[in-house]
C-alpha cells in the first residue's frame, strides 16, 4: 500500500513538472535556436540628387529697338501734308506752291531737321523749321522763319544753304544793284533760330572757307523724301571762283559799247552755283541739265545797262557776264578776251535765275 502511494506520488510529482515545463509558444516553436536573426537593411548617407538636364534659356521676347529717325519722320510727314495751314508771313501772299527738305543743323545730329517753304506771289520763298526731340518724342517749330529768293523791289537776292562746315544753315543776301553780300549762320538755339553775321564785302570777294552745300528740296506733293534718312558728312570748302587773267594794257573803244575783260566758259548747273557763291533758292524745281555761258571779269566792274523788270537805265558792281546768245563763241572757251556788250541789250537780273548776281547781256563782240 506505501508502495502503491508512492508510486502514485511519483507520477504526480512527474505530471506537475511536466506542466511547468509546457511546450513554448507556436512562434517559438517555430524559431529555429541557430538561425541568426535578419540583418537590419543597410542604411545609406543621404541621397544626392542628380543633376538636372540642361537646357538652353528661351530667350524672353524683346521689343524693337526705338529707332527716332523713322519716328521723326512719321511726324514730319503729317506737318508736309498740311503744309498750307502754317503761318510763314502774315503780310506775303502765297502761290499755292510748298516744299521741303530736310537737314542736319549740327554735325553730330543723328536726327535731321525739317525746313518747310511757301513760295510768295513776290518770288520770295519763306521757309519755317522744325526740330524732333529724342526724349520727349515729339515735334516743335522752332521760332523765327528764314527767306530766300529774288524780290522785284530793292534788289533783294537771296538763297539758302547748308553751312561747309556741316554747322547750321547758311543765308546769303546779296543786293543786285551793288553786288553788296552778306552771310549769316543760322542755328537752333533750344527752341528758336539763332542768327549770327559771319561775313559781309563784295560778291565776288567771298572766302573760299565760306563753302555751302546746296539743300536737297521736294515738293509736298513728293514724299519720297521722307522715306529715309542717314547723316551726311560735313562738305569740304568749295573753291574760290576762278579769276580772270588781267591786263594793265588800255583798252580799245567800241563805240557806245561798255569794254570788258575777263575770261569766258560754259558752265554746269552745280558749276554755276558754286561760281557765284550763292545758293540755288529755285533748287528742287531747277533744270539741273541746263548750262551757262559766263565771263568771269578780271575785276568787279560798274556798269549801266538795262533795269530788265522795266525800262530806264541802272548803274551796278558785277563781277561776271551772262551770255544768253553764245552761238560762235565755244571756239572761245576757256580764253581770256577783250570784249564789249550792248548796253541796248544788256540787263541786271530780275528774277532768281542762273547765275544770280550778274548781269546779262544777248551777245558779246570779240575784240582782240
């Protein structure tokens, strides 16, 4: 029986250490004792971002650059189209007749100026000017107007130029009865002409130095003139008028003809003009083909001939002979002569034709 019970305390002493010892958990179970556990996932430094991909820069649209000449010229076209509403001079009488040009008061100017002309029933030309400014972009007319041309009363004789120098506009007034001249600089003073005297003697005595350059004019009916402009460059001096060769021997007689000396050529339109030293005032309606028989007299000589706008007799200072009848003479071009002229049919200018300041005459008589 002791046995018995101690067998039976014996199994149970066995079943209570086998249920402290149960069997793990189903995961444990599950683990096996020598699998070493999972690396941790390697860990990197922080990442460097790969370059984008370059691409060229789209250039951002630009405007046009400002061009102010072309802008100049779109208002200056406007003001030659209503050329006729300006005022030029409130006591001359227009023609009806207008042109223009345009020019380039300074040397430096990259932007050019612009002369508007009416044409006067007196055969005067009254010329207005106009300035653009780059900054403001806008147009001003300058105070003051200019006047050229050939008045039938006093003798008035006048033209206008660019200086030689490229410096402002040159005015040259002559008087027909005395050969009497003068020259004056006109310049843009802020918003007015500023006229200064540059030179004043005899017509024939102008210094070479004083060269000019013709200005370039159209009618408003034309506006090809506004179609474009670049700068010029200033003209060199013009040259002095050529000079008789002289003669201290007496001279002959010719009856009641005047005798002369001096030397006789036929000269272009642009020869003329830079042979009497003034400026075309008719230039842009001129017939620039034509050409002109002249005797550039050995020194200025005071004549009486014709009055030529009406009758009666006028003494006057010329310096050269125009030949209005040269059938026979081109035999005598380039040649010093000894000549006389009718003083029945020899005149003074009275209008603004070629070559201004001298006197005319049909024919000459060939004397030595």
């Amino acid at each position: 029986m002791k046995r018995r019970y101690l067998w039976l305390l014996l199994a149970l002493a066995l079943c209570l250490t086998l249920a402290a010892c149960g069997t793990a958990p189903e995961e444990s179970a599950l683990t096996s004792p020598t699998q070493a556990p999972a690396a941790p996932a390697e860990t990197a430094g922080p990442a460097t971002p790969e370059p984008a991909p370059t691409e060229e820069p789209t250039p951002e649209p630009t405007e046009e650059p400002e061009d102010p000449v072309a802008d100049a010229l779109e208002q200056y076209r406007v003001i030659v189209g209503q050329a006729d509403t300006y005022q030029y001079d409130p006591y001359a009488e227009p023609s009806g007749n207008y042109r223009y040009a345009l020019v380039q008061m300074r040397p430096e100017d990259t932007v050019p100026a612009l002369l508007l002309e009416q044409e006067t029933t007196d055969y005067l030309y009254i010329a207005l000017a106009f300035r653009y400014d780059a900054q403001s972009k806008t147009v001003t007319q300058a105070e003051g107007s200019l006047m050229e041309g050939s008045s039938p009363i006093g003798g008035f004789r006048g033209g206008l130029a660019m200086q030689g120098d490229g410096n402002g506009i040159r005015v040259t007034e002559m008087s027909a009865g005395t050969g009497m001249t003068d020259i004056y600089r006109v310049t843009l003073d802020g918003n007015a002409l500023k006229t200064e005297e540059q030179w004043s003697g005899m017509m024939d005595s102008i210094p070479a130095e004083l060269g000019f350059i013709e200005i370039e004019w159209h009618e408003v009916g034309d506006m090809a003139g506004l179609e474009s402009w670049t700068p010029g460059e200033a003209p060199q001096p013009e040259p002095a008028a050529p000079a008789g060769a002289g003669t201290d021997a007496p001279l002959p007689e010719d009856g009641d003809n005047i005798v002369l000396t001096g030397t006789l050529n036929e000269y272009t339109y642009e020869q003329t003009v830079e042979l009497q030293g003034v400026p075309d005032p008719n230039a842009g309606w001129a017939d620039t083909s034509m050409t002109y028989w002249i005797v550039v007299l050995d020194e200025p000589q005071t004549i009486e001939i014709g009055e030529g706008a009406g009758p009666g007799y006028r003494a006057g200072e010329t310096f050269m002979i125009s030949v209005l009848e040269p059938a026979g003479l081109e035999a005598y071009a380039g040649q010093h002569l000894i000549f006389s002229i009718d003083p029945e049919t020899s005149w003074w200018q009275s209008d603004t034709s070629l070559p201004m300041g001298a006197a005319r005459t049909r024919s000459i008589k060939i004397l030595n």
